[in-house]
C-alpha cells in the first residue's frame, strides 16, 4: 500500500516525510526526456532508434520488486543514505487483440501489471480496449508480467475476464490473443457444528472470496446462503481467493473451510475462468476460542485504548487474511476481548500505537515478539490473560 512520496530536485535528492513506524519498499520512477534539445537544433527523432526509459527501480538499485529490500523506520527516526540509481533499460510495446467468447468485437480495459509470487504490488499499466479489439501498452520495461482484460462483448450482460502470462525482455510482444470467458465458479454448503441444537441464522449469512493474487480482478460482491445450507459464487475472475463467511452473530465463528479434501481455511484456493470449483465445505462452530483481560501500563494502570495483537508462533501463518493473526483495541478502562482465533499457540502483545494493518507485516510481527507473552488455545476455550504495555519501537 502506497505510504508517502515526493520529487527529487535537481541533485537527485528526495525526502519522503510523515511515515508512521513500519517497513517499507522505496521506488522511484522518472520519464526519460528525448526533447529536440538534447539531439540538437532541427534535428528529429530517429525512427529506427531502440527505445529506452528508466525501469520503475527499487532499492538498493533493482527492477523487480521481488528483489527489493526493506527499510526499516522507527518512531520519530530519519533513515538517511537510502540511495539507488535509476536503471535505463530497453523498452517494449505489448499490442494484441481481445476477443469475446465467439469471436466477437469485444470492449473494456487491460492492464499488465508485475508477476510477483510475493502478490507485492509492482509496476501497473493499463489502456483501453479499442473498438476492433485491439491494444497496445508502451513503454514496458524488462520482466513478467500478468496481463488481464476485463470486459464485455456487445451480447453479454455480465463482465467477462481473460488473464494471461507474458515475459518482456526489451522486444515488442505482438500478437497476444485474450478470449473473454466468465469467471469460474465455487459451490459448496454450509454446516453448523453446535452444542445447543440451534444451528445460526442462514438468511443473515453472507459467503465472500477474497482475492489475495494481484492478477485478481477484484473480487465478486457476497453471495447468500439457501435455505438448505448451499452457496454459489458465481463469475469469479481467475485468481487466488480465501473464502470468508459475514454477518456470523458473536455465539459463532468460522471452523474450518474444505476443498478437495484438504484444509484451505487459510491458504488460497485457486480458482480459473469457467470452471467450477465443488463441493466446498464451510464448518460454522458456536465453540470459538476466546480472550479477554486488561492491559496496564509501566504504573499498573489500565491502558486505554492499548492495540492488542494476537499472532501464531509459526511465522508461516503471518500474512494479510489470516485467521491466525488478530487485533482488537481496548476500551477506555483497558479491556480487550478477542474471539475466533483458530486452537493453536499464539504471541499475544499490547502496543500503545500501531499503525492500521501493520500487524500483517512479518517484520513488524518479528520485532513486537521479543515483548509478547505466549498462549495456548484449545476448542472453545474462554482464556482471561491480562498485558502489560510494551513499547512499539524497537
């Protein structure tokens, strides 16, 4: 998520101000300037030249963001000397043609945007479809990327989708062919593991997909549950997605989600454009773990308004959508509760300021731990565990 920004001055220097205490990524771009000027009075722009430009660069001095290094920046700390140099790299155009399902003449928008197995967000760059179907991107610097289409033909209602993979190596791609299909689809049914014989409030219920891979295209709107405990999601753009249950009452909370026989509860559940992914089984308890109690500060009072974080002692599970990390802030008297966190072991620590989703970040996770208290949850277990006040810069 974009944090800050500013523009170098003539040096080259820059200074990005305003940061909360986090980890970052620090890119820099620049539009390489060919004016008539530099070539020279009356002279003209050589046709047959290889085109140019300066590659969106990362520190310390790369063009792809999975080669990137973080910078690390405490509470009221200037990091200086984070310096790099912008690479000048052969660039290529992308051009090809969107088609609809039959072959029609279909219209919409295209983008290509950086293939990283980390989903962290890259160089994007998009264009319209024209009327004949055809597109054209410019200026593409070296890489992989994922190339995705979201449009409609002139006899389809709904959005219609296409992804592909293409690889730029400073020659202009041609010929790309996307054909338009609907999404997949996921269908499954809801269940209720209950201890009182009263099973939750179905019409209330809402089913989502939460798309985790950057090659989604957003993700469908939420689907209700029937009557008889099944769902469908219907025309879901290819990608990777967590399925989530809303509008859950505090007496329930989510199990466990099954697909193909294993636990995907937590990992991502792949899903391509018309296919159909069945029989997914999503498992309601009204048994959710739970913890309460109250943080003090470094005086023994209550701690108002304190963050407290809940994250799994596997460092594995830290990543954005996760059960198994949580936060929850305390009232004006100190008091926290927590309730959902799958059975597990977890570091439990409370911060006097955090900036909103840092807790999803495995380098934040990673310095809060040294001051966390660790705790074991079992199925349904109600665990009162008071906190002491723990410092957010380290």
């Amino acid at each position: 998520m974009r944090a800050g920004g500013g523009a170098s001055d003539d040096r080259g220097y820059y200074r990005v101000y305003g940061l909360t205490p986090g980890t970052y990524y620090v890119a820099a771009t620049a539009r390489l300037v060919q004016d008539a000027q530099m070539r020279g009075p009356g002279a003209e722009a050589d046709p047959n030249a290889t085109p140019v430009g300066y590659a969106p660069t990362y520190y310390p001095g790369v063009t792809s963001v999975s080669e990137a290094s973080s910078v690390l920046v405490g509470l009221q700390q200037e990091v200086p000397d984070v310096d790099f140099t912008l690479q000048l790299v052969q660039t290529a155009r992308v051009s090809g043609f969107v088609v609809g399902p039959e072959g029609s003449t279909a219209g919409g928008s295209i983008s290509l945007a950086t293939d990283d197995e980390r989903g962290l967000a890259g160089d994007v760059r998009g264009t319209r479809i024209q009327r004949d179907g055809s597109f054209v991107i410019n200026d593409a610097p070296p890489g992989r990327y994922v190339i995705t289409a979201r449009g409609q033909d002139f006899r389809s209602e709904s959005p219609l989708f296409a992804t592909q993979t293409v690889t730029v190596v400073g020659q202009d791609v041609t010929g790309v062919a996307l054909t338009l299909t609907r999404g997949g689809q996921v269908t499954g049914a809801v269940t209720f593991e209950t201890t009182s014989g009263t099973e939750g409030d179905l019409p209330r219920l809402m089913i989502r997909a939460v798309p985790l891979s950057p090659s989604a295209l957003g993700g469908p709107g939420p689907t209700r549950i029937q009557t008889d405990g099944s769902f469908t999601i219907s025309n879901v753009p290819a990608g990777t997605y967590l399925i989530r249950v809303a509008g859950l009452s505090a007496q329930w909370a989510l199990k466990g989600v099954y697909a193909s026989g294993r636990d995907v509860s937590d990992s991502p559940l792949e899903v391509r454009n018309n296919q159909s992914t069945t029989g997914v089984s999503i498992v309601l308890t009204d048994r959710p773990t739970e913890i309460t109690g109250t943080v003090v500060d470094g005086r023994n009072l209550a701690a108002p308004d304190a963050w407290v974080i809940a994250f799994s002692v596997d460092a594995g599970a830290w990543r954005p959508q996760t059960r198994q990390v949580q936060a929850s802030r305390a009232d004006s008297g100190g008091v926290f509760h927590m309730r959902g966190l799958p059975p597990g072991d977890y570091h439990l620590v409370a911060l006097d300021d955090v900036e909103q989703g840092a807790w999803y970040d495995p380098s934040f996770l990673e310095n809060v731990r040294i001051s966390a208290v660790r705790v074991s949850l079992n199925e349904g277990e109600v665990r009162s565990q008071p906190l002491k006040l723990a410092s957010s810069e380290r």
